[in-house]
C-alpha cells in the first residue's frame, strides 16, 4: 500500500464494531496499521472482532450509546484519537401516519444523538488531537426514499447536516469530517430489510446499485481513505457509495 494511505500511528475509534460495517472497518483500519478502540453492545460478538484486529495495543469497550452515562463513561475511558468512525446505527421501518414520539426518540437516539454526544464529548473532553478526521454514517436512502423509511431518513439526513457544520467549525484545527451515504451493503441490517421488504421491492432496490450490493469491505475502503493523511483536504462533503442512480 501507498505510504499515504498509511494509518500507522494514528489511534481509532469505531463504534458498532461488533456487527457488519463496522467490524470491518475495524479490521481493515488495523490492516493498515491503525490502533483501534472498538465499542458495541454485544460482548461476545465485540470480541470476534477484537480477535480479529491485526498488530497489537488496541482497546474494546462496552457501552450503550443510547445512554448518556455510558457515553460519559465511554468517552472518559478513551485515549487520544485521530480517528472517529461513527458506524452504530439502527433502522427500523414503519409507514409515517403510524409514527408516534417513542418512534421519533428511539431512532433519534441511536442515529443522530449517539454519533452528535460522542463526537461533542470527545471534543470537548480534548481527546482529538489537531487533524484528526471523522467519518459518519447515512444513507444513499436520503436520495432515495423508500416506503417506511421516514424516521430512518430523516435521522440520516439531520446527521448529515451536523458533520457539514462541524467540519466548519473544526477547519481552523484542521479537524476533518465528512459523511458516507452507502447504498445497500451486505450485513446484517440488510438481513434485516430482506425479511421485511417484498421481493419486488428489494428487486428495485438493487436495480439502484449498477456496481451490484455492496459487501463490508467495499466500504471500509473508503473510511480508510477519509482517514488517511490522502484525505487531508476533504471536508464536509457527503459521498455516496454504491454508484446508485
Ligand atoms: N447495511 C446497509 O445496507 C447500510 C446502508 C447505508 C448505511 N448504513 C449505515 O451503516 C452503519 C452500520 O450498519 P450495518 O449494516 O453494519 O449494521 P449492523 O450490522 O446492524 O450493525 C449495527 C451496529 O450498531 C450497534 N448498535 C446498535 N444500537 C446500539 C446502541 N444502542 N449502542 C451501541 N451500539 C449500538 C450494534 O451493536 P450491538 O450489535 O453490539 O448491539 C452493531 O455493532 C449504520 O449506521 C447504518 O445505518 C448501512
């Protein structure tokens, strides 16, 4: 690999590591030679992928990021970073007339106010040093909508919207951060969809994607690339992955 696509040295963290894209950017990021912090949920599943990390010296922490003591605790116990790479995320489709305010707080809670508390945390707690980059997650689904996917969007876009704000605000310390709006990538939370959504729906969906469905990897590349010093002067953009028309 080109020496600037390097991460040897810099210090990562990935949340929703213990699932799909996340577990993936994890091992990838260490492939490249970057130190990991990891967090998830699930103890056992967070170990496969800490077991799976190349080179040594990284970090696994549990926490539920759906409560703010445990990003209060998780943030606390984190040591200086480079690197954020905001994967934990839910979607859980439901057609608009039916959403009520716990729907808007359960979805709001993990999708947007997770990754905004994390990174503000971090910030604040002056834990990422001076051109670090972070990377979040949406969707190509915010150009895109499909039947049911309101809250899922709409938590998407708004975090869209935090991470071109905040790569503003951070520009003077040369702290990068840019969005990945992949199109349907092959994880669990597919699985997920694929149970729900009719064949033909799901027909429709991969018709969008003239590369095919995307796998774990094909988005790790990208986050590797946003992390790298060959990134340096991205900022604030949102990029869709997945060649969706
Ligand atoms: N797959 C796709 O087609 C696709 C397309 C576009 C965007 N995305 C976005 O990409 C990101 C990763 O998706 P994925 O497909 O890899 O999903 P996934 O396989 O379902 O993994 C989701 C991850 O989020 C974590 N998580 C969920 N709730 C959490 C909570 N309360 N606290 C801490 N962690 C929590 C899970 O941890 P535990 O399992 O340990 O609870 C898991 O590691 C998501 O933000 C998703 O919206 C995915």
């Amino acid at each position: 690999m080109h020496k600037i696509f390097d991460l040897t040295g810099k210090t990562i963290l990935v949340t929703g590591a213990s699932s799909g894209i996340g577990k993936q950017c994890a091992i990838t990021i260490s492939e490249c030679g970057g130190k990991l912090v990891i967090t998830g949920r699930d103890k056992d599943r967070l170990d496969e992928t800490f077991n799976s990390l190349k080179g040594s010296g990284h970090l696994q922490l549990i926490a539920d990021l759906s409560k703010d003591d445990e990003i209060e605790k998780l943030t606390d116990e984190l040591p200086i970073l480079n690197g954020i790479v905001h994967c934990a995320g839910i979607t859980a489709p439901i057609p608009a007339k039916f959403i009520r305010s716990r729907h808007i707080d359960e979805m709001m809670r993990i999708n947007y106010h997770a990754p905004v508390l994390v990174t503000t945390r971090i910030l604040s707690k002056k834990k990422l040093l001076d051109y670090s980059s972070i990377v979040f997650f949406s969707t190509i689904a915010t150009k895109f909508p499909y039947y049911g996917g309101a809250l899922y969007i709409s938590s998407k876009s708004a975090l869209s919207g935090f991470s071109m704000v905040l790569a503003l605000e951070q520009a003077p310390k040369g702290i990068r951060s840019n969005c990945l709006l992949p199109g349907f990538v092959k994880t669990p939370m597919y699985d997920a969809t694929e149970q729900h959504a009719s064949p033909e729906a799901m027909k429709k969906f991969e018709m969008l994607h003239p590369l095919g469905i995307g796998t774990p990897e094909d988005v790790a590349g990208p986050v590797c690339f946003l992390l790298s010093d060959a990134a340096r002067w991205i900022t604030g953009i949102n990029i869709p992955l997945g060649g969706s028309l």
